[in-house]
C-alpha cells in the first residue's frame, strides 16, 4: 500500500486540532478528510470510505464511542485512534476494548509522537493488505478438490475434520504426488485470515534459511541492509508451509521447535521476542523416522511434526483416477496455451493408465503437456512422448529403487550431467538431486 492511497478521517470540535492533525498527516503523505463531530464523519466516510479514522471522544452530537458503535455497524474493515485528554483516560480504555488500535493524549505535544502512532496503523492495514493478496495468490488457479483428491476421498474428508483446528499437519508421500496443492486446500479449508506463505527448505541456502523464516534487523549480517520480515511474521493468522523439511539442519531444527513449543522467535540481529501465531503445515519426501534413527533429524521435532500425518498416495496406486485427472490437466493446459480441446484416445487413455508414473502427478502435467504442444487436430498426440520405464505389461521392472535410480541416470545423461536441468525434468529441487545422486552412488 501507499501512503498516497491511505486515507485518514480527523474527527474533532476544535479546529485548531483539525488542522494540525491535517497538516501534519498531508506533509507524510497521507490522504486527509476532517469532519466536526460524529454525524459529520458518518456521512464523510460514506461518501469517501477511510483506512483510519482518528477520533476526539468528546463531542457535541455525537461523541466517539458512539461514532465508533454508529461506524462498526454499517462499515467493516477501519481502524480507529482516539484522541482524549487525561481526564478521559477510562473513556480511551473503553474504546481499546471496543477494537480501538491506539490512543493518542491531548494536548498535542511533538508531531513525532503522532507521526509514530499513525505509522503503525499504517503498517498493520500495508501487512493486512499484502496477506490478502498472497492469499489470493497463493490460492489461485487449484483443480476442483474432486480432481486433487481423485482416488484419495478419505484424506479428503481427515483433512475437513482437521482443517480449523491449529494442529500441525505433516504430509507425506513420493515428489509429485501433489504436497504443495494439498497444502493450500488445508488453508483454503481452515478459513483463516493470514497468508499462505511457502518456503522450500531445500532451495534455501542454509546460511540464510534462518533470516527466511524468522527475519532480520538491519546490519544483522553482511548484506542486511534494510529490516525484513520473516515468513512466521508473514504468515501471523494464516498458514506457513515448509515443504521438504526434511532437508533442514539440525541447528535450524532446534529453533523451529521452538516456534512449535511456544510460538516465539527473534529476528537475527535482535533480542526481542515476537509471536506468531501461524498455522504450521510441513511436506516430506523423506521417511522422517529412518532419518531420525540416523541422527540427521531430531526425535522430539519429529514428534511435533508428526500430530496429524498424511500420506498421499503415488499415482501408482490409485489408477483407477488417472482418466479424470489426465482429462483435466489436457483442459486445462489446453486453455493455457490458447489450443481447443483435445481428446485422448482409448488406446493412449490406457498407456497412461498401465504407466507406472514414477514422477506421479507432475510427471502425468509434463507429460501432458509435451502432448498438447506436439497435438495437430482435436486429439492428444502422444505417439512421440516416451514413457520409458514401462515395462512389457505395463508394470515396473525392478524395486522402486532401481526405477528411481534408472531414471535418474537417464536424465543425467540426456542433459549432459547438468543437475539443475536433470532436477527440473524430474520434478524435484536440487538438493533432493544430489542427495539421491549420493545415496545411489551415480557421482
């Protein structure tokens, strides 16, 4: 938001406050409208909605806890600032209990001291504002709950019952199956008011993972030129999702489960504690509790994790619902790429079903895709994608290991070895890359 777009209703009898206030506010920026009383800010907010309303409580007609009871009942979303004099004290009190953000003592002293009281205002609606939006973003374009959940109805219906409560919900299954989408249907369902915030825990850098989820003050570090929020500040009334968390180090996983325990933290470079109250919803590839046994994850951050646990289904074993979802994804990347719908024929709709999918529903939207791109007519031309492990029966060869491994080497040789290209292609972050590169022992 801009200070520009902000507008500010003063509300007094004294005109010499009007003014004041006026100059002072416009000199920062702020859009200004002043009324005399009660009924006159009533009509001047109708006419030109306020983001702040800043109000004296004593006034002839109509005072300010009755504007604010008048305004509260055909108006939502405003702050309010009261202005009284030390005599008022308790009157201000009873407006803080009414949703007053501040107050503010008369007589007016330094215009630094207002200047601070509004700021903050300011900087609540500017958070407000941002949450809803990466809300709405983060929220945009999902499948019908039908088409993510085709084949899985029961998680479906675990995650209503858990939707609202605060529980912490760690999701689990194969890359692919659809983690991150599930996420945003557990805030979708929670109805809360904050953001959706994501952090990837692998594509982070360790070194700055810290200042990603917690923030950092200005001169915290080489390079910290400014005071940044961090994504629990962000996500403060609304969802944090930590996807791949099975890929943060131990150190980090202390301060995490600190953040689980109580719901404080600090920002880097600074020793105050904030709050947060996100909810926390976590994504794994990883088996967590083989990896506690290791001594790479902590056992008592596992066992906050794992409240409520998920497990997505691979592709694999819910065949039965590739024909919906192959049929949505060709509509949908269709329209995306401004090409008529396309029709996929039995013969192709039953190598989709025999493939065993080992990249599951992302590598089903690439493949998807490649097809449409090729498509000449009104059917999906599959004829020239390869769906190369699949074997003769249309069933995997091998333990899922060794398709893992094989198709890995595969896509390192097409792309020349070049990791950040071969994690792309299937679907996965660069980390998880070269961590199975390891486990297999392709380097």
């Amino acid at each position: 938001m801009n200070r520009k777009n902000y507008r500010i209703l003063v509300v007094d009898d004294e005109e010499s406050i009007l003014l004041l206030l006026k100059r002072i506010l416009e000199d920062d920026g702020y859009q200004v409208l002043t009324a005399r009383d009660g009924r006159e800010a009533l009509t001047a907010a109708e006419a030109r909605r306020p983001d702040l309303v800043i109000t004296d409580l004593r006034m002839p007609r109509m005072d300010g806890l009755r504007l604010m009871e008048e305004y509260g009942k055909r108006y939502s979303d405003v702050d309010f600032i009261v202005l009284t004099a030390y005599g008022t004290i308790e009157s201000a009190i009873q407006s803080m209990k009414m949703g007053a953000l501040d107050y503010i003592l008369k007589p007016l002293r330094e215009p630094e001291e207002i200047r601070a009281v509004i700021r903050r205002a300011f900087e609540r609606r500017r958070l407000l504002d941002e949450n809803r939006a990466l809300k709405s973003e983060a929220l945009k374009g999902l499948p019908p709950l039908e088409i993510v959940f085709a084949g899985m109805e029961d998680v479906l219906e675990d995650l209503k019952a858990v939707a609202t409560a605060d529980t912490t919900v760690l999701l689990t299954g194969e890359t692919g199956t659809g983690k991150g989408v599930i996420a945003r249907v557990i805030h979708q369902l929670s109805e809360r008011k904050g953001a959706f915030v994501e952090v990837n825990c692998a594509s982070v850098p360790e070194h700055l993972l810290e200042s990603e989820f917690f923030g950092h003050e200005k001169g915290a570090f080489t390079g910290a030129t400014s005071t940044k929020k961090g994504k629990f500040e962000i996500a403060s009334e609304g969802t944090i999702f930590l996807d791949e968390i099975g890929e943060m180090d131990r150190p980090l996983q202390a301060k995490l489960l600190r953040v689980l325990q109580d719901g404080t933290f600090e920002r880097l470079g600074s020793n105050a504690t904030l709050k947060t109250d996100s909810r926390i919803v976590c994504a794994t590839n990883k088996d967590l509790q083989q990896e506690v046994s290791e001594g790479r994850f902590r056992e008592d951050l596992y066992f906050r994790l794992n409240v409520f646990p998920v497990r997505l289904k691979p592709l694999r074993e819910r065949r039965d619902a590739i024909p919906a979802i192959a049929n949505y994804l060709v509509s949908a990347v269709s329209r995306r790429l401004g090409k008529p719908d396309l029709e996929i024929s039995e013969s192709d709709m039953k190598r989709l079903a025999s493939y065993h999918w080992p990249g599951n529903v992302r590598e089903l939207q690439n493949v998807i895709e490649r097809a449409v791109i090729l498509s000449r007519g009104g059917v999906l031309d599959l004829s020239r994608i390869e769906l190369t492990t699949e074997g003769p029966s249309g069933t995997v060869t091998g333990s899922l290991r060794e398709v893992e491994k094989k198709a890995i080497q595969e896509a390192l040789s097409r792309f020349g070895g070049n990791r950040r290209k071969t994690a792309e292609a299937l679907g996965i972050s660069l980390r998880t890359l070269q961590y199975k590169i390891k486990e297999y022992g392709l380097i």
